[in-house]
C-alpha cells in the first residue's frame, strides 16, 4: 500500500508506511492537508479560531516547518493548490471567509493573500447561521476558484487571473438545507456532498459563466445515526465512472452511489466503517476511511463489478490518533 501523510486533531502530522504509523511533524491541530503539485511540500491548516496554514519542506518520511501564515479567517478546514502551483487556497469554516495565499517558487508562503469574505445564511438554525465555507477547488480549465458554502447553500465561483481569485462571486444555488461541504470534480459534472441533507448532488458546470446546474442527486443512508447527533456527509471520491463512495458520519458508514451517464442517482449499498469517517481516499485497490472517533484508519477493499465498482467490508484498521486528513505520499 503507499503511503499516506496524516492529519489529525492532535498536535503532530504522521506518515503512515504499511500498518505502521511514525510521527512527521508537531503541527497545530492539522485537521487537513494537501501537497504542492510539483514543489516538496506539504501543507497543513490549523484548525483554530485564529487560523493559520503551515508548509513543510518534505525529507523522506519527515517534515521541515519552513512557512506559517494567517488562514484570513477562523477555523481553516480545508486546503488546496493551484495546480501550476503559486496560489494556496484555504477555506474557513468558522466565519465563512476563503483566502488565496501566494506561494514563492519553492512553494513556500510569501504572506501576500487575497480574502474573500461572504455573507448570507441558510434554513437550518444550528447549522448555517451565517457562511460557512467548507472547500474549494480550481476548475479543470483552469478559469474558475470555487468555494462550497455549507452556511449559504452555494458555490461561489471566483473568476481567476494568474491563479489570483477576482471580482464578486458567481452564485449556484443549492436546495435550501443541502449544506454543500465537499465535491469531486469529473469533466463537466460536479459531485458535492450535501453534509447536511445526506444527498449527493451533482451539477453540471459552465466554465464560461462561472454557473452550475443541478441535475441529479441520490440518497447516502437509510439507517439511523447511532447517536444523538444524527447523520451528516463528510469526503467523497470517486470509485470509478458509474460509482462513487461517501462518508456517512453517525450512520457510520459508507455510501457507494451509482451515477447514471455520469449523474448521481440511486444508492447501491451502504458498508459499515470505523466510527465518525471524517476523510477518505481510494489507493491501491482500497477505500482507506480516517475514523476520527474510534482513533482508527479502516481499510475496505474495492470490488469491481459490470455494474460499476462497490466496497467490501472492513478488511484491516490501524490504530492512528483521532485521524481527520489521508493524503498520499508521492
């Protein structure tokens, strides 16, 4: 298996070689990660109320803090990278500001930043009082910076220059209380996991106007939460072209979701994981699911089949502190 840098809601990054878990780094609550496209780097956010994103120089199995700067905004969750480099980008889920954060040429932070701030909120009281930007990703053309805002039920879209995010943002509109927290991009077609509606909702995406379309969603769960904080959606990924997998936190599970010429339809099954799956990633043949809550990583084989690829049951966990980021070493 290859293998995976760790974030965590403990202060340290691990590297995770086999079923063997050894420490990389000390970090500030690194919740998630993302690496450089082409530079040695690793970056991590720290997930506090004053925010801030680190880079780490990778050696080998270990890491080298060579930058820290301001995340723009409080409680940073998620990062990732422009992918000629040069832009880090960082949302905040606290008060809903997303940021760009310029890279030098060796990948570290320069300390110039562009923040983006947003208004607005959402049907469901607890939850989307105000923005609360979740994740963001550049288009697959290159033109677009969108953000997923769980506390608006939007995507903004920012148009790029350079890397470097301008103007207002173009708004898609998501069902009210969808809560869109985190997507995967494949051609034209969007798939955004809906934390809190537990749909998956795929849009179809104009990269001239910056505007997305909804054009399908399908169910993740049928089963109660197993406590009292009911079910929510976290990653997704894709399994092949007529599956994808989903987190379902409380159900504690995975969602395998058939897509019909490419759009989400019908749920397929629904595989029991380790407790709380706050991060996921397909790899070498298996579905590796960071189990926050049991202090655990569980590993479920992917099963091909002629209607599109599933997932088995657990197969292995590997006991790893509060885990919350999987990410591959390259």
């Amino acid at each position: 298996m290859t293998d995976l840098w760790v974030g965590s809601s403990t202060p340290q990054i691990s590297r995770l070689t086999g079923s063997r878990l050894s420490a990389a780094a000390d970090a500030e609550r690194p919740a998630f990660l993302a690496l450089h496209p082409g530079a040695a780097r690793l970056y991590a956010v720290d997930e506090s109320a004053a925010g801030s994103v680190a880079a780490f120089e990778i050696q080998g199995a270990s890491l080298r803090r060579t930058s820290t700067a301001a995340s723009g905004g409080s409680g940073p969750c998620h990062l990732s990278v422009h992918p000629a480099g040069g832009w880090l980008y960082v949302t905040n889920y606290g008060d809903g500001v997303a940021a760009a954060l310029e890279l030098d040429a060796a990948g570290d932070l320069t300390g110039a930043s562009v923040t983006l701030p947003h208004s607005g909120s959402g049907p469901n009281a607890d939850r989307q009082e105000r923005s609360h930007a979740h994740s963001s990703w550049v288009t697959p053309e290159g033109g677009w910076f969108v953000v997923a805002d769980l506390g608006t039920d939007e995507l903004r879209a920012y148009r790029l220059e350079d890397g470097r995010p301008v103007g207002a943002p173009v708004l898609t509109t998501f069902p009210p209380g969808s809560g869109p927290r985190h997507a995967v991009v494949a051609g034209d077609l969007v798939h955004v996991a809906c934390e809190l509606s537990c749909a998956v909702v795929t849009v179809r995406w104009d990269e001239a106007s910056g505007l997305g379309q909804v054009v399908g969603s399908a169910p993740t769960v049928t089963r109660t939460a197993r406590t009292g904080e009911g079910n929510t959606l976290s990653h997704l990924e894709l399994l092949d072209e007529r599956t994808l997998v989903v987190g379902v936190r409380g159900a504690d599970q995975l969602a395998v979701v058939g897509l019909t010429d490419g759009v989400a339809d019908r749920l397929l099954a629904e595989v029991l994981t380790v407790t709380w799956p706050r991060h996921l990633t397909v790899l070498d043949g298996a579905v590796l699911v960071a189990g926050e809550k049991a202090d655990l990583i569980g590993v479920h084989p992917v099963v091909p089949g002629e209607d599109g690829s599933t997932v088995g049951e657990v197969a292995e966990t590997i006991a790893a502190p509060a885990p919350m980021c999987l990410v591959p070493v390259r």
